[in-house]
C-alpha cells in the first residue's frame, strides 16, 4: 500500500502543479492583455494632452495679440467733452482742446476741489484730448 499512496501523492502533486501552471498561462494572458490597454490608454492620453497642448498654444496667441492690441495707442472713440467740463475750461481761457498743456490746465482748474480736478482730467482722458 505505500507505493499505492506514493503514486496517488505523485499523481496529486503533479495535478497541483498542471493547475498552476495553467493559472499561470490564464495570469500572464491577462497581464498581456492590460499591458494592450494600456498602451491603448496612454495612446488615448497623449491625443488629448496634444489637443489641450494645441489649445492651450491658440489661447496664448490670442492673449498676446490682444495685449499687443491693447497696448497699441488707440484713437479715441469720442473727443467731446460735456458741456460743463467745455464751459469752465473756456472761462479759464482753454477754449482750444486740440492740444492741452499740462501747465495750463492746472492753472485753468487751480479754483476747484481735488475731486473736481480729477473729474475733469478723466473727462479729458475719455475724450482722448489728454495723454
């Protein structure tokens, strides 16, 4: 009966071992598998970091033309004042508002308030008769 129970114990390490073996074949096709799809991933990936590279470029672009637009001196929309601010400046003997000298247009606002001073020069400054 020994050699009985050695060959069962032989035939049943050997099952074992044709078992494992299989699951190992069944482990390294999976591992294969998820290696594909992961490249398959990281091919995806990279089409959407080049789409988002490639966006990202256009915006920066775009923001530097407008910054260099935006920096460009442009000509005023509208060179009228209202007709307070044109009043007390021709009281004040500024009546031509084509070229306004930093020194006469201190003197001409000398009677009013700060806030005053600082509305009117804004005015000035919308207007474009300012710089």
């Amino acid at each position: 009966m020994e050699i009985h129970e050695v060959m069962n114990a032989l035939q049943e390490g050997l099952e074992r071992m044709h078992a494992a073996a299989a699951t190992m074949e069944r482990t390294a096709e999976l591992m294969a598998q998820a290696g594909e799809a992961q490249r398959i991933v990281a091919t995806a990936d990279t089409s959407r970091e080049q789409e988002l590279e490639r966006k990202l470029e256009a915006a920066e672009r775009q923001i530097a033309e407008m910054r260099a637009q935006s920096g460009a001196p442009a000509a005023a929309a509208r060179k009228t004042l209202p007709a307070a601010t044109t009043q007390l400046l021709a009281k004040q003997g500024l009546s031509t508002l084509d070229s306004i000298e930093a020194g006469a247009l201190d003197a001409a606002l000398t009677g009013l308030s700060i806030e005053q001073r600082v509305a009117v020069k804004a005015q000035l400054l919308r207007a474009g008769l300012l710089g």
